[in-house]
C-alpha cells in the first residue's frame, strides 16, 4: 500500500529513531518535492537532513501539484503538497475483514446495488437515504422486518 505524508509525522519519526517502521507498514511513502525540501531544510535537525539526503528506497518523491488548487491558509506548503496528493477515501478500501465485522456489528458493508441484511442476508428496502452518519443509509430487511444501516459506496 501506498500512503501520502507531510514532513512533521516523517520529520519526528526520524527523531525518535522510529522512521524504520514505515516500510514494514507501506511499501511505498510517497511525498512531495516540497515535504521533501522542507525536511532537507538548512534549520532542520541534521539527523532530518542526513536522513532525506540518503533518501530510502521506499520513499518517492514526486513534484509539486499547484497549490491554488486547494486553498487552505492554515496549512504550510507541505501540508497542502501532500493533501493534494493524497486521493479521497473510498469504500472500496475496506478489507475483507472489515466487511465481516461490519456485518457482525449488524452494519452492511457497502457494495454496488440494495445491500441485503448482515443478520440473515435477504433483500432490503429503504427506508431513508441518510442513517446516523451520512456515509450510511437506513433500510429495513424485508424478511425479518427489522431495520438497519447499510454503508453507501463512494
């Protein structure tokens, strides 16, 4: 998996001398020209500035997006860099395992068309577009009668 960082997770990652946690957690970590000039920056601490100029191999540095694309004042360039990298979460990044616990905790995982009831798998129908978070709706198992939430896809 690849995840997308700013320089202060990496930054005190490498402080703590716990940086070699990243490539057993993803294969790849992907930052932005600036996070990287950020890091090798001439007031940062030099076991930062060593660590960036030896770049590992699991990190990948690419260039820059433009910024006016997403106008967040309170964020520095890095942050920004990074977020523009970064895609929108999607349901189609839950695991196997998280749709089975979803269904355990009698939530219905998302998927494409009505979902069917975690309890007992038969049809549904909706009872409202929205449940408790708008992520999810509420339906109602046309078997059992009882209802419950099913996450949308997106």
């Amino acid at each position: 998996m690849r995840v997308v960082a700013d320089a202060g997770p990496l930054h005190y990652l490498i402080l703590t001398c716990e940086i070699s946690l990243l490539p057993h957690l993803f294969e790849t970590v992907v930052v932005p020209e600036t996070v990287r000039s950020e890091l090798a920056h001439a007031r940062a601490p030099s076991l930062v500035r060593d660590w960036v100029a030896s770049r590992p191999p699991w990190l990948d540095v690419v260039p820059t997006l433009p910024l006016e694309t997403l106008p967040l004042p309170a964020l520095d360039d890095g942050e920004r860099a990074a977020l523009a990298l970064a895609p929108a979460w999607t349901t189609d990044w839950l695991t196997p395992t998280a749709h089975r616990k979803l269904a355990e905790a009698g939530i219905a995982p998302p998927r494409r068309g009505p979902p069917a009831c975690p309890r007992c798998g038969a049809a549904s129908e909706t009872i409202s577009e929205f449940g408790a978070t708008a992520c999810k709706a509420l339906h109602r198992c046309l078997s059992r009668r009882e209802p419950f939430e099913a996450f949308k896809c997106h």
